[in-house]
C-alpha cells in the first residue's frame, strides 16, 4: 500500500509519538527529576495520573495497528548510539554559549570570559570524550559482527 519513502514517513511519525508516551510513563514513574541545572517538578493531579496510563495504551493500540497494517518494522536501537546522539549538538551549542557568543546579547562584562570559557571548553573537551568513547564500542561491534560472520562462513565450508 505505501511505499518505501512513505513507509519511513509515517514510521518516524509514529516512532516520535511512542517516544513520547515512554517519556511520559517515564514520568508518571520517577515525578521527580533532578539535574544540577534543572529539575522536573511533578504537578499531575490524581486524576491526571488515573487518565494518562488508559491513554497511553490507546494510543499504542493504534501504533501498533498501523505497524501491523502497514507492515512497520521495528527498529532496533543500540542504547551507545542513543546515548551517542545529540552529544555533537551539544558541543555546537556550547560553542554558542562562549562570551564572544553572548556578545549579541549585549555588552559582556570583561570578568566574564575568564570564568566562563575555559569552563565551557573543559565541557566541549569531555563532550568529545564521550562522543570517542562511546562511537568505539560501534565500531568495535561492526568490527566483531564481520568477523563473527567470517569464521561462521569458514565453518559452513
């Protein structure tokens, strides 16, 4: 019925759509989150709290529907390449955030470089640390799946 492009299409539509609800399940589980900058306060009602679960299952239902009719695969995710992901949009706007960068908000105090940049390049530093530790597990697995099927291969002869 779909094709490939439109097959991808609505798989993405509706991978964002589960996501979500997990990160609301997510949510009504752990109400309460804290970072060292932010933090997730729970303010859902009772009621809220009741109603939510029995949506989320509906709308799952329909998910899993439309997979079923429109023959969606799933999608396997490895969690080094969801933990991967965005860290590179992380140093981009670390890099936004330097003084030179604040600039274009107004004047910036002289006192405020110092304290912040070599801060900000430390955290751009460790971002890339994390971004090679966690791309060499990818590679290191490709590297191992190949040779796995070789000596499968060589078996098999």
């Amino acid at each position: 019925m779909l094709n490939d492009s439109q097959r991808t299409s609505l798989k993405i539509a509706l991978r964002l759509v589960d996501e979500k609800m997990q990160k609301i399940e997510t949510l009504l589980e752990k109400p309460r989150v804290i970072g060292v900058i932010y933090e997730v306060r729970d303010d859902l009602s009772p009621a809220v709290r009741e109603q939510l679960p029995g949506k989320i299952a509906a709308v799952r239902a329909i998910i899993k529907d439309l997979q079923d009719r429109f023959s969606l695969s799933r999608e396997i995710v490895m969690a080094s390449r969801e933990a991967f992901t965005g860290l590179p949009y992380l140093w981009e706007v670390l890099q936004e955030s330097t003084s030179g960068r604040l600039r274009r908000y107004g004047e910036v105090d002289p006192r405020v470089g110092p304290a912040l940049d070599p801060k900000l390049k430390k955290l751009e530093s460790m971002l890339m640390e994390m971004e090679e530790i966690l791309f060499v597990p990818q590679s290191r697995e490709a590297s191992a799946a190949g040779n796995r099927s070789s000596r499968e291969e060589g078996r098999a002869k």
